[in-house]
C-alpha cells in the first residue's frame, strides 16, 4: 500500500523566489503537487521560475485557487503551519509529528503555509485538523516561506518510509469527510443561524463561525455523519415557526 504523498498549499504567497524555492525542495524530497491561493503576484511568475532549479519543468505541478475553501476541497487531512496555538483546541505536531498522523489517517492531505508578512489567517487555521510548528529557537524564530516548506518536505523525505505505503481508503473504514463536504455543511448550518439571528453582536461573527468550525473539525467527519446532520439542519430550519400541537386528552 502507498501512502499518497501530501500536497503543499501556499496562502496567498507574496514573493515569486519563495514559490521556486519551495517547488525547489519538494522536488528535492519527492513532493510534486503544490497549489497556490491567490498569489499576489500572479501566475505564472517568472522569478519563481529562476529559483526552482528546473523543479516545474522536473515534475512539480500548480495548480491556483482563489479560496483556500477551494483548494482544500477535495482533501480530507489539513495541516496548517503556525507557531501559534490560537487558542484552538487542536492538536499539535511537529514536522515528524506531521508525517506520522498522515500516515495514521491515510488520507489526501494538505499542507497549509501563510504568506511571508503575516502568516496564516485565524478563519484558515481554523479548518485545518491539526497544527504543525517548528521547535525553533524563540529568541529568533524567523523562518522564511520556502525554509518552512522545507523543514517539513525533509521530515517527510526521512520518515515516510517508516509509516508504510497506503494509497486508496482503509478495508472496512467510512470514508472521511473530504474539506468540500465539510465546509458545505458549515455554511449550511451558519446561514441557518443567521437566519435566526444567532450571530450578535455583528463584529462577533467571524470569530464565532470560526469556533464553531473548529468543534465539528475535531470530530473528524465520515461522509455519511456530514449527509445525516445536513439533513438534521435541514429538519429544523423547515420546522421553524411551526406550533407544536399539545394534546390533554
């Protein structure tokens, strides 16, 4: 069995030479499909070109989204890259870490980078399953884009034979919620409460569907817990402002 090598995601990536840098070392440790989440500059870029060594022309695909919901779609393990917690219940790995819970899950997985100057965004962490940091020194803990992508592509390039080689869903197993199903069912559920205006104080919404998304990301959803709680929001919204009948007699 193959476990399928994950995907390397940039969000929103500033700098070109990043981008050719990173495809650069994914190459260098077998990792070939990479996507690209709003590039400020566009691509394709050609100074990502002059730093990736050949490494497009090798084998390392791109694929571009304009939202990270987009890109994660298909995939049914995020790891999202950040020195900082955020206050998330989520669980936290380092790169070793990283490889062995793609290894444990077996499924399409994606790894999440935040662009140069600020890093990921909290609402994008938080549809991520688990974290990934570094144990770097805190007194300069300054890691640029393409080093972090290379920090984990050696980590995989070191232990992924160790995990075994899985390709396909496990015998017997539900198959998980991809990211595409997920973050339906969380729109689902947030337009409903909306709707019963759940959401209040207005300037609390962010952080509050963030909350929420990050409780049902913990549960680690199969396909048919997603089907059966859609069709539970679906059953209450069509009951709202229906009277219950009570009977005495």
């Amino acid at each position: 069995m193959t476990i399928s090598p994950p995907i390397i995601i940039l969000h929103r990536p500033q700098l070109g030479e990043n981008i050719g840098s990173a495809a650069r070392v994914m190459l260098n440790f077998g990792l070939t499909e990479m996507r690209l989440v709003s590039p400020r500059d566009g691509w394709p870029n050609p100074a990502a070109d002059t730093l990736s060594a050949g490494a497009f022309e090798a084998g390392v695909s791109v694929t571009v989204f304009e939202t990270v919901e987009a890109a994660l779609a298909d995939l049914g393990t995020v790891l999202a890259t950040t020195a900082r917690p955020r206050g998330m219940e989520k669980e936290v790995v380092d790169a070793a870490g990283g490889v062995r819970l793609i290894g444990d899950r077996g499924q399409k997985t994606g790894i999440l980078f935040g662009a140069e100057n600020h890093g990921l965004p909290s609402d994008v962490v938080g549809l991520a399953d688990a974290i990934l940091t570094y144990p770097v020194n805190p007194g300069f803990a300054s890691l640029n884009l393409a080093q972090a992508v290379g920090v984990f592509c050696a980590s995989w390039g070191a232990n992924q034979g160790a995990v075994g080689r899985w390709e396909g869903e496990k015998a017997g197993v539900e198959p998980p919620a991809s990211k595409d199903d997920l973050i339906r069912m969380f729109e689902h559920l947030e337009d409903e409460l909306e709707r019963a205006g759940y959401f209040y104080p207005a300037d609390k919404t962010p952080l509050m569907k963030t909350n929420i998304r990050n409780a049902f990301i913990r549960g680690n959803w199969t396909t048919q817990e997603v089907r059966t709680f859609r069709g539970a929001i679906k059953a209450l919204a069509q009951g709202r402002g229906k009277a219950r009948i009570v009977r005495d007699d």
